[in-house]
C-alpha cells in the first residue's frame, strides 16, 4: 500500500484499535446469546454473523468516512496526516471481514456449553441489564424531558470551546530551533553570509546551544515532512540549531528572537520551533507576529480585528 510507519500511520493504528473489536463484540455476543437459548452452534454463528453483517459494514464505513476531509485535503495538512484515513479504514474494513469469517468460527471453537438447567435462561436478567432497562424506560417515558437536557448539554459543550485552545498541530518535542533570515530583494549572497555569520555567532554562544547548522542561498535538503524548502535566492539563509533540552528550545527562541530584532534590523528574522504539523507558507495577506514568547490569543484577537 505504500503507507510508511511514521507518527501518523502509527497514531491511526492506535485510534483504529480501540474501534476494530466492536464488529467482533456483536458477533460474540450474538452467537454466545443463541447458545445459551440451546441453539445449535453453527446456525448459532450463521445467524449472530449474517443478521448484522449490512449494518455493521455500514457503521463501519461511517466510522473511518470521518477522517476523510484530512484525507482529501489539498494542503500540506493532507500530505502530512492522510495517512490517518488510509489506516483507519484498511483496519475497520479488515474487523469487519474478521467478524464475518474468523470471528464466528473460533466462537464455534471455544464458546462453552450451556450448563444443565441453564438451557433458555434469558441472558438479559441480570442485574445490570435490569438496571439499564429502568433507565431506557424513565428516558422514554420522559424524553422531553431527556432531550431537553441533552440539548442543554450540547449548548453549554458549545458555550465551553470558546475557553478551549485551538491547536490542531502541537509544537514538535524535536531538541532544534529553525531560524529563518530574509534580507532585502537583491542583497549579494556574500552581504547575506557576513550578516548569517553575526546570528551564527550569538546563538552559538547561548548556554542552551550544542550546535549550529547554516544554510546560505536556500534552506538544507527536506529531512523533516512538515518543513518546505524555501526557494534559492541570494538574500535568504537559515540556521538549524541543536539544543541541550527541551527547556533550551524554549530559551533559546526567546532571548534569538529579541535578539535579531535589536541587532539585525535590516532584515526579517524569523526564530520558530518545529511543529508536528505543516508550517505556516506565507499564503496570506495579512500577517500579525510577536515576540517568540507572546500570547497566542491576543494576536489572534488582534489579527481578528485587523
């Protein structure tokens, strides 16, 4: 299938393993009601399988349909995570199979007799079946009253994202700061290099830094899926930087990003963590920036009024 294992294909597996034993639970306990009631074992399984089988495929096929958009975008959020679509649903389609052939003939296979005496016992008399069957009963019998409160519940979930942060791609754990230096249209590569060498030397000497990577005329070759290359030009460089800790990271972008601001204010200079996600390409109209360290919310109050 030409799917790589990698953050996403691994973390689509993980959401894909708590949904594939549903099919299979239906099954089980379809063929495992039957036997109980004294049903023969494989019309047993024939049944518990074949009765179900549409709608489950149904459900299923609506269970990995809701990764579809990440799948079908056209943006770099598409290449990056449209693996989670692809394993999730190669996995639920393959549950599926599995509770319609494998499923039911291990049931056959290991599922016990019923005891003497037991033989058409309704399995449904247990204490908390009972005690779920009083509560289907109250919500029916006072479902206006059961939806009201249902609906009140989905306002107030509403209400409540306004104090949830929105962040789809959280910053990567990656020990290295990327600092990106565009000077003015036309500068010579030598006046970029003499300028990348002064940032070079700073963050060289910070307390956090273990080593410095510089790129002169274009950025270094894609070794990380969410980062482009930038085109090759003259007046553009970038720096990889190798940090001690996760806290140097954090240092690190703070005291670079004020720092090129005093120091290098003939050109723009952008410190940034790596991300999980895809980074920001410059496709807007608009930009608002901060210093590294400042507050999320406010420039995005601000872009909002802009």
């Amino acid at each position: 299938m030409g799917i790589d294992l990698h953050r996403i294909s691994l973390g689509a597996l993980i959401i894909a393993m708590g949904m594939m034993v549903d099919n299979a639970i239906v099954v089980t306990d379809g063929i495992m009601v039957r036997i109980a009631q004294g049903m023969d074992r494989k019309k047993a399984a024939i049944e518990a399988a074949g009765g179900p089988a549409i709608p489950l495929l149904a459900a299923t096929v609506v269970a990995f349909m809701a990764f579809f958009p990440i799948f079908a975008s056209s943006y770099d959020t598409g290449e990056y995570a449209g693996s989670l679509f692809t394993v999730v649903a190669i996995s639920l389609l393959l549950s599926w199979v599995f509770c319609q052939t494998i499923a039911p003939l291990l049931c056959m296979a290991m599922l016990p007799d019923p005891k003497e005496g037991q033989v058409d016992i309704d399995p449904y008399q247990g204490k908390l079946y009972q005690k779920f069957r009083k509560l289907l009963g109250f919500t029916i019998r006072y479902r206006l009253l059961f939806l009201g409160s249902m609906i009140g519940l989905l306002v107030v979930s509403l209400i409540g994202f306004r104090w949830v942060p929105q962040l789809y791609f959280p910053d990567s754990s990656r020990l290295q700061v990327m600092i990106d230096y565009w000077a003015p249209e036309g500068t010579r590569i030598q006046q970029t290099d003499a300028n990348l060498q002064r940032i070079e030397q700073y963050v060289a000497e910070h307390d956090a830094t273990t080593s410095v990577s510089t790129f002169i005329g274009k950025g270094p070759p894609r070794f990380y899926l969410p980062v482009s290359a930038e085109d090759p030009y003259t007046s553009y460089g970038q720096l990889i930087v190798n940090t001690k800790s996760l806290d140097g990271v954090n240092q690190l972008v703070a005291d670079a990003d004020a720092w090129v601001k005093e120091n290098v204010p003939e050109a723009m200079v952008r410190v940034r963590k790596y991300a999980v996600g895809a980074f920001d390409d410059w496709k807007i109209e608009a930009r608002f920036s901060g210093p590294a360290n400042a507050d999320p919310d406010t420039l995005r109050s601000l872009a909002e009024q802009g």
